[in-house]
C-alpha cells in the first residue's frame, strides 16, 4: 500500500478519527476513574482521621482527669504523715485500672520515695527525680505534662508518660503522680484503624516521633526529619503529598488539643494507581476491541469504494504509456462516472494533439540545435568578455609588466591619503632610471623588461609593505609613504633606494650598472592635491639628474621657480619663432697657412630684452629642455642653408656654412628629412653645408644615430665632430663615425702655450686627423701665439676672437674682403 494512494489515505483517516476517539473516552474515563478512586480514598481518610482523634482525645482527657482527681485526694494530701504503704499502693492500683491502656501508675516523692499500681520490683538506682517528665511535672505548677517516648529503665520498653505535681495540704509540692503507657499498647489501639489495604494512622510526639503505629511499623523513629515544622505550617492545610520510605503517600494530619500530639494517616500512591488500572484495564480494552473492528470494516468499504478508480488508474497507466486507443466504461456512483466520461474526453483531445505535437517536434528539434550552438558562442562570449573586463580592470589600475600599481590606482590612493589624512604628513618618491634607453637600444626590448622586473622587485624588498610602490612610465616609478612623522624617515628611504643599483642588476646571464634619479616631495608641506605633489616631485627628480644623476634631491620652491622661468622662456621663444626675432651670427673659419676666409659657423641670437646675447648656449639649453630645438634647428637650418646658396652664387670661391646640430634632433625619427628638406627648400649645393655635432649625440643610440650620419654624409652634406677632447670616447668616435672635420675643443686651444702636456696632445690631436684623412679646426683662437702653435703643427683651419668674432650677415662683406666685386658689395649692401 503506497503512502499517496487513496486506500492508505481513508485508512490513516479512519484509524486516526478511532484513535482520537478512542483517545479521549479513554483519557475522561481516565480522569473520572481517578477522580473517584482519590475521593473515595480522601473521604476514607478523613473519616478515620476524625474517629482515631476522637479516640485519642477522650482517652487521653480521661487520662489527666485521673491524675487531677487524685492529685486532690486526702491520702496523696496526708502523704507525708503515716500511710500504709500497701495502702498507697492498692489505691494506685485502682486509680490505674480507670484508665485504659495505661501499664502503671506511679507516685514519685521529693525524697525518692516510689509507689506504683500495680506493684513493681524497683531495681536499685532508680530515681524518678531525673525523669525529664518529672522535671517538667514540677514545672508546669499543676497542669499535666506528656513526655517523649523513651525506653522505660525498668522494663526496657518504650512508653511515655503523663504526670503532674501534687501538693501537701499547705500547698507545698509533695511529689510528682505519674502515669506510664507502652507504645506497643497504644499502636494496638490503632491497629484495627486502616485506610485501603496499605494506608495506615500514625500518631507522633510533639518533635515528630513516631508513637503508636500498625504492628509498631517505625516506632521512635523521626520519619520526617527537619520537616516535621513545615508539616505543622498553616499552608498545608492538614495534607500533603509525602514519600515515606521510597514509597509515595498522601497525608492527612491534625493535632490532639489536649497534648499537642499529631494524629496522621496515609493514603498509599500506589494503591490507588494500582485500583485505577484495574478499574481502567477493561474499559481500555473494550475501546481498543471497538476500534480495530470499526478499522477492519472500514478498510473492506473503502476497498469496495475504490475498486473503480483502481481500473481507472489502470487505464490511465496505458494512456501514459502512449497506448492512447483506451477507452473507459466503468458504471459506478455519479463522481466516477463523472470522472471516466472526463478520462474519454481527455484521450480524444490527446489523440488529437499528439499528432501536432508530432509536428511540431521536428521545428522544435532543428530549433533547438540552433539555440544549442547559439547559446555555446553566447557563453564563450561571455567568458571572453568576462575575461577581458577582469583583465580591462587589472589593466586600468596595475602595471602589466611588473605587477605593481599604474598610475591611476596611485593617483587615486594618493588622493585618498590626502583627504583622510588631514592632520599626517605623507611623502612621494619619484624615480627615474639612468640612461636606461642604452639597454633599450643595445640589448632590445627583451631584456629591458626583465630589468624592469627585477627593479621593481628590488623595489618591493626595500620599501615596507605599508607604503606603495607604483610604475607610471617606461622606467620611471614611484614610491608613496604615508603617515611619516619626520623627515628623517623619507631620507632613509630615499638612501636605500639609491644604494639598490650599487649591485649590478643581472638577468638573462648579462649584468647591467644603473643608477637612479630620484626626487622627492611631501604632503601637505609642498602641496594639498596629488597632481601637485607629483608635479613637484618630478622637479625634484629633474634637480637630480642635473646634479649629475644616482642620487636624490627633495623638493624646495628654488626649483619651482627655475621650472617657471623656463615656461616663460618656452613661451618667448615660441612667440619669437612667429615674430622672427632669432638672428643668425656667422663666425668665420680661416685657411691657416694664408689666413683666407676657409667657411662659417652660424650661431643663433635673439635679440630679447630677457635673454643674454652673450649667452647662447642658454639659449640651446632652454630650447632643448622645452622642445623648442627641433623647431628652431629648422630655423637656422633654413636661414643658414639659403644664406649658404646667396653668398656661393657671387662668391669667387666655395664658402661653406655649417650649423650646430643638438643631440635632441638627431635623436628624432625624421632628422634626415628635416635635413633634406631644408636643402631642398634653399636649392643650396649640399657640399656647402655642413652639420657639427658633439660627442654627446653619441653617448645614447650609438647605432641608431651612426646610421642616421651616415645618410647624411651620402648627401654630400659635410660633418663636423664639434668640442673633440671633451668626452669620453673621442678616439673611437673619429674611427667609427662618418665625419670630415674635427673642431679642437677651446679648453685644449687655452692651455696648449701653458702646458708642454696639452701642448703635445693638441699637435697628436691634429697628426692623428690628418693620419685618417680628416681636416683639423682649432676654435677659440684668441692671441697670435695660438695661431703660431697651431700653424707649426699644421692645423688646418683656425676659428676664433684673433681672426674674427661673430658678426651679423650684414658685415659678412667686410670679413670676405672683395671690395673688386661690385656684384658681391651691391648684394651684401642690400642686406
């Protein structure tokens, strides 16, 4: 029988509604049972608690009127003067036979003497005096006392007993008249006292002893120990339920006026627990007979009941199955024939759509193919475009290469530290790698990344975990230290950094000597905005490099204002490249030996009230570190090369013109076009120009440049090794590179008469051109002993203060001395 199926159904439901009914007739004839047996049990109790307490008070009433009676007696009043003691001695005895139950009557006198009714043999030493109900005899002054039990020193058995204090006829105290009762006598009184079969009565001492019980079950014992005193509390109300010997018992209690005595009986738990079972037994029975009879019908009825839905389901199965050819003619009650005209309507329309369905399967199959692969490319989409977006979000705040933080993650957190932050003090350390584009050039991009790698780990094991290190360019970095509380602590860092490259770095088995520049700048000292501090700690790092590089310089407003100054020189020079306020200078170079004008280096000038005339090389300077030297190059070289092809268009022998080149041009892509076009631009012969250069070009993309020269020599543009002496490879220069002329740097030409050493270098210097075919020019040639050195060592060319200074084209007539052609004077006129 399955768990859903409608038999199991009406059969839980049938035996649930017995059992709950069965439930509760069984739980109120439960209670009513209970009720009885407990009410039958109580009125039992109380009855016998009331009769007994009768017993006991009348007996022991009757008790003190006897003593009271014979306490007032004339022979216990003459009991001093001669008696006959057996006299006393009978008396007692009848006295005693008034009062039931009771085992001896005794008179105890002042002195010890001892009477009792019945005689008894008095063992020796007995003396009543020390009785505690002696003692307490005297003290009540009259009335009668009850004693503890306690065991009788003559007969060794428990009693207790009733005394009081007599008097002589003048009232003095004469003794005591006592009445003894052995407990085992009382407990017969209330043997025959019983409640049910196992209750039973107890009568107790004022402390709660046991006194009188059935077949003297625990007598002198203190059954309820320390709470005897909560059985006498008002809140009980005379009852309570009590476990007496592990066995349970309900107590009905009430005190004897006359002694203070508790009368007590007991009503046994498990008697009535065990008469309710025995009265409850058969009524259980009966109930749980009626139920599985009343289950069993029910069971046979509904299986009778869903005999038809039974072949309906087997129906059902066969149409579920496919086999929808079915048909239902089951004839039942009015549902079931309801349900199986439905069950024939429904396998109509089901036949009718199964042949849709059909159908309509093959379009759903092809289409779902088609989603199947859409939904693959969708998904494959999504991993990708998840994937780029991760990568697309690590790009957007870390370096690819390195791993460390771009420059938008630290603009941001540094942004952040300076907001947060107001009252802490923070430093950026910017970093710029040394002639890194060397390692560039020479050993490929290869290589430069893994230094780069290696940098920015070196990075990381100096600089503590709390600060943050970022890349923000090819080799420049940065490094941000927040909550510095001296600058004691950016030094330090700035220190180790600059002793990291003492150690070469190796990677690939090749080894590389760098250096670093490093600028520093803090927050909020040298400004409040992150584009601030890094503006000014990239000033700071620049400082370095003019310092000579591999080292550090922290950030003062000096610099501020030197990056100013040059800003405005940028924009004065921009704005006197549109005004054509450069002028160019020619200095004329002189054949040695006649002292014939040889060619002319022309020099720019600006003529600005801002800028020195006297100090061109500011001027290159200022041009190259604001960019302006390719712009202005093309300038002089346009100016220059179309004064090259005037003045050779009169001149009645070749003059050449040569300009100065900065390494910052050559170092362009388009270098050699710039060149050309400014030759073509002038229509000027190419052997008429020539470009001089410095050993700096070289000192970066040695490769690189030596192949742009060497395009510019197949020009037929002529090439000048400018300041050679002053660098630091100037012999491989002269092999290597392919140049015409060597131009003596001014430093050798001054010192050549003061020192037989630069003296003897100069003439090597020109021995050794001549040796490799190049022509020798000496600048700086002031004096006339300048001149007779270098014509004995056969200096080619001299240029200098001695000959000539710069002079504007204007004057260039004067210089070339051709006063006999009036061609030439006319056009130099008209400048």
């Amino acid at each position: 029988m399955r768990l859903n199926s409608i038999k199991f159904i009406a059969t839980a439901l049938i035996f649930g509604l017995g059992m709950v009914t069965i439930f509760i007739f069984s739980y109120l004839t439960y209670i009513n049972t209970m009720a009885n047996l407990e009410e039958k049990y109580h009125k039992e109790s109380a009855l016998v608690l009331k009769h007994t307490l009768l017993s006991f008070q009348n007996q022991f009433e009757s008790t003190e009127k006897v003593l009271n009676i014979l306490a007032e007696t004339g022979e216990l009043k003459l009991i001093n003067s001669a008696i006959d003691k057996q006299s006393l001695n009978s008396l007692l005895e009848r006295f005693q036979k008034t009062v039931p139950n009771s085992r001896v009557m005794q008179i105890c006198l002042k002195d010890g003497q001892v009477y009792m009714g019945p005689w008894m043999q008095i063992p020796p030493g007995y003396d009543p005096r020390k009785k505690e109900w002696y003692i307490q005899a005297l003290q009540a002054k009259g009335a009668v006392v009850w004693s503890e039990p306690y065991l009788d020193y003559m007969t060794q058995r428990i009693i207790i007993t009733a005394a009081r204090q007599f008097t002589t006829p003048s009232g003095d105290i004469a003794g005591v008249l006592a009445i003894d009762f052995d407990v085992n006598t009382i407990s017969n009184v209330i043997s025959n006292s019983q409640i049910g079969e196992n209750g039973f009565v107890m009568l107790l001492s004022r402390n709660g002893t046991v006194i009188a019980n059935k077949d003297d079950y625990m007598i002198g014992e203190r059954i309820f120990g320390a709470d005897f005193q909560n059985l006498l509390n008002s809140k009980y109300n005379g009852e309570l339920d009590y476990t007496i010997k592990n066995l349970q018992y309900h107590l009905k209690f009430d005190t004897i006026r006359r002694n203070g005595m508790i009368l007590v009986t007991a009503i046994s738990r498990a008697e009535i627990n065990d008469n309710l079972f025995k009265a409850f037994f058969p009524v259980l029975s009966t109930g749980i007979a009626c139920l599985f009879i009343f289950c069993v019908g029910a069971y046979f009825l509904t299986l009778k009941a869903i005999a038809p839905l039974k072949k309906l389901v087997s129906l059902m199965k066969l149409a579920q199955n496919g086999d929808y050819g079915v048909r239902s003619n089951i004839k039942a009650y009015d549902e079931i024939n309801s349900l199986s005209n439905s069950f024939n309507s429904m396998i109509d329309s089901i036949r009718k759509r199964d042949k849709a369905l059909k159908e309509l399967n093959s379009e759903l199959a092809n289409t779902q193919e088609i989603l199947k692969c859409n939904l693959n490319e969708m998904e494959q989409s999504q991993r990708i475009l998840k994937a780029s977006e991760e990568r697309i979000k690590h790009l957007a705040y870390y370096d690819s290469l390195t791993g460390l933080s771009n420059r938008e993650r630290l603009i941001k957190k540094l942004k952040q530290a300076i907001e947060e932050n107001i009252n802490t003090s923070g430093a950026v350390i910017y970093i710029d790698l040394d002639n890194f584009k060397k390692i560039n050039d020479t050993m490929g991009h290869t290589v430069g990344d893994k230094v780069l790698i290696e940098v920015a780990r070196r990075f990381n094991n100096t600089v503590d975990y709390e600060n943050y290190t970022a890349r923000i360019g090819g080799d420049e970095f940065i490094i941000f230290i927040n909550g510095i509380t001296s600058m004691d602590t950016v030094v330090e860092v700035a220190d180790k950094l600059v002793k990291i490259f003492k150690e070469p770095l190796a990677t690939d088995s090749k080894s590389f000597n760098l250096t670093a520049s490093i600028g520093v700048a803090l927050f909020p000292l040298h400004g409040s905005t992150a584009e601030e501090i890094l503006k000014k700690a990239d000033m700071a790092m620049y400082k370095a490099k003019e310092k000579g590089k591999n080292c550090y310089q922290v950030f003062d407003e000096s610099m501020h204002a030197e990056i100013i100054l040059k800003v405005n020189l940028e924009n004065e020079m921009r704005q006197a490249l549109k005004a054509d306020q450069f002028t160019l200078y020619y200095q004329p170079q002189y054949n040695t030996p006649d002292k014939s004008i040889y060619g002319m280096e022309a020099l720019l000038r600006w003529d600005s009230p801002s800028i020195d005339q006297g100090a061109p090389l500011d001027i290159i300077k200022a041009a190259e570190e604001t960019g302006m030297i390719v712009d202005i190059e093309k300038w002089v070289m346009k100016n220059a090369f179309t004064f090259a092809r005037e003045i050779n268009a009169i001149a009645d022998k070749d003059i050449k013109i040569s300009v100065n080149i900065s390494p910052v041009h050559i170092m362009q892509s388009d270098f050699v076009g710039n060149v050309w076009n400014s030759i073509i631009e002038a229509g000027v012969d190419p052997g008429f120009i020539g470009l001089e250069i410095t050993e700096t070009v070289m000192m970066e993309s040695f490769a690189s440049n030596k192949k742009k020269l060497e395009e510019i020599k197949k020009l037929g543009i002529n090439i000048y090794l400018d300041d050679f002496g002053s660098g630091y490879s100037s012999l491989n220069y002269l092999q290597n590179l392919p140049i015409d002329y060597v131009k003596i740097d001014k430093i050798f030409v001054d010192n050549m008469l003061n020192s037989d050493r630069d003296g003897r270098i100069t003439a090597t210097i020109v021995e050794l051109a001549h040796n490799i075919g190049l022509k020798v020019i000496a600048e700086g040639v002031e004096r006339e002993e300048q001149y007779n050195f270098l014509n004995l060592y056969k200096c080619d060319i001299i240029q200098g203060y001695y000959m000539s200074k710069p002079v504007p084209r204007g004057e260039v007539l004067k210089l070339l001395k051709f006063t006999t052609n009036n061609c030439l004077e006319q056009y130099l006129t008209d400048w």
